[in-house]
C-alpha cells in the first residue's frame, strides 16, 4: 500500500505531540525507503501560521528573552534549550519544504526528508543534554521569530532555499564554533561533542539549500549571485552581519563570488 508523501508529511508537520512527532518521523523515514510514497498533488496546500509544537516553551519576541550568564548552572541549560529549540523549529522546517512544494524533483523531496532527520537526531541528543543538566524542552521561554520567515517565503521555494537553508541556517555555521569555545571553557565535553556534530551536519543542510536553490535558477534561467542579493534585500528582516564562518560556507557550497559579498558586508 502506497502513501501520499504531502499528506503523510503534512500529518507530522501538524503533530503537536513531540514524541508523537519523532515516531511519525521515524516511520515516514522508513517508508521513504522502501519507496511506498505517491506523489499525487494534494488540491489545497495550507498555508501555516503555526506548525505542530507542544505548549511549552513559551514563544516571546527575541528581545524578550532573558540574558543568563552562561557560568550558572541555569544559564548554561538555557543555552542549550535555545539550541534545542532552533532544531525542533528545523524539522518543521524541512517537512514545510517537503509539503509545500509539490513540482519539485523526486531527490528534493528525499533531501529534505533526510534533513528533518537528521534535525530529529540533534534534537534528541540536546534533549537527552538537557535532562542531564536538570532540564528539559519547554522549561524556558523561546523566540519566535524562526516560523515567521518560513510563513512569508510559502509562496516560491526559490525565495524559501535563498532564505531558509542559506541565511538563517547559515547563521548556525558561523555561531556554531564561538559556542563550542564557549562550552569548552565551562568543561561541558558533552556538549562541545554535540555542537561538533551539529556543525558538521548543518554545512551538508545549508548545502542542500543551495544546491535546490541553483537548480531553481537554473530552470527560471536567473544568475544565482544576483538572484541571491535581489532575496536578501527584499525578503530579509535585519542586517546580514559577519563575523562569517567563510570556510564552513564555502563547504555548504557558497561561490567565490558570494563569499566575496559577504566579506564586504
């Protein structure tokens, strides 16, 4: 028996239940392996303001969030719910781009499956993390600000990679190492281990982005340079500012050109 792969992802998508969430994402990983997945067009696409996610943590606006010193035991688990939180937002956000763009190749759509689980692993370690250091997810407020530029770019996938996978995502290679230097310094080796694999897989996930984003203006027939700064500066909220992780972009897939871009940013 066949499944629809736009339903099936739309249902994990909406599950707010978290563990309800990682099981459907386990069995969609499952199916797509064993190629039980129909690609019929689904005849009404949503539009989504808020995916599926537990009550807690408490979204606020970013300038709202408490600052906690990383050298207190509550400071220090608040640094890692935020991360947490950043990649329970980024299985939402690769199951979005599966569901919502339904034109796209075959490949796209095992790529982003394949990062939403590997977002589902990071999750994890940082949750099982968190119980360790007497936490867990939802214990201190979030930012809500990482749903609301994957809402505004559901209307063109080109417009979605260029902003998604390679800005915010970006960002995470280059915060990424300042933090592991960060928890080294408070002797968190667990979590120095954890920041590692993250960085090393969020440079194959921004890559991914790039490279849909090049087959994207490859088909429109759009200079990928130009079409990326045309995005930035009419989609993105705020300022684009270094310091850069230069070789981490250039791993993801960043041209000459671009990396050259950002260096006079």
């Amino acid at each position: 028996m066949t499944h629809n792969l736009f339903q099936s992802v739309y249902d994990c998508l909406m599950e707010p239940d978290i563990d309800r969430k990682m099981q459907q994402l386990s069995e969609l990983l499952n199916l797509w392996s064993e190629q039980q997945f129909s690609f019929d067009k689904l005849d009404v696409i949503h539009r989504i303001a808020e995916p599926g996610r537990p009550e807690k943590p408490i979204l606020v606006s970013p300038k709202d969030l408490p600052r906690r010193r990383l050298g207190s035991e509550e400071g220090h688990a608040a640094l890692m719910h935020s991360i947490a939180h950043i990649e329970f937002n980024a299985i939402n956000l690769a199951l979005d781009a599966v569901y919502r763009f339904q034109d796209m190749p075959e490949r796209y759509y095992g790529d982003w499956l394949g990062v939403a689980g590997e977002e589902s692993f990071h999750f994890q370690m940082i949750r099982e993390h968190l119980a360790h250091l007497g936490y867990e997810y939802g214990d201190f407020p979030a930012h809500n600000g990482l749903w609301q530029t994957t809402y505004e770019t559901d209307h063109d996938p080109l417009v979605r990679m260029a902003l998604v996978p390679r800005t915010l995502e970006a960002r995470g290679l280059d915060v990424t190492p300042p933090m592991i230097n960060k928890l080294r310094s408070i002797g968190d080796k667990r979590g120095v281990e954890i920041l590692k694999i993250l960085l090393r897989d969020e440079i194959g996930h921004v890559e991914v982005g790039t490279r849909w984003f090049r087959y994207l203006c490859e088909q429109q027939n759009l200079n990928p340079f130009q079409q990326f700064q045309h995005i930035i500066e009419h989609y993105y909220h705020g300022d684009l500012n270094g310091p850069f992780n230069y070789e981490a972009r250039q791993q993801a897939g960043f041209s000459d050109d671009e990396i050259a871009w950002l260096k006079t940013l």
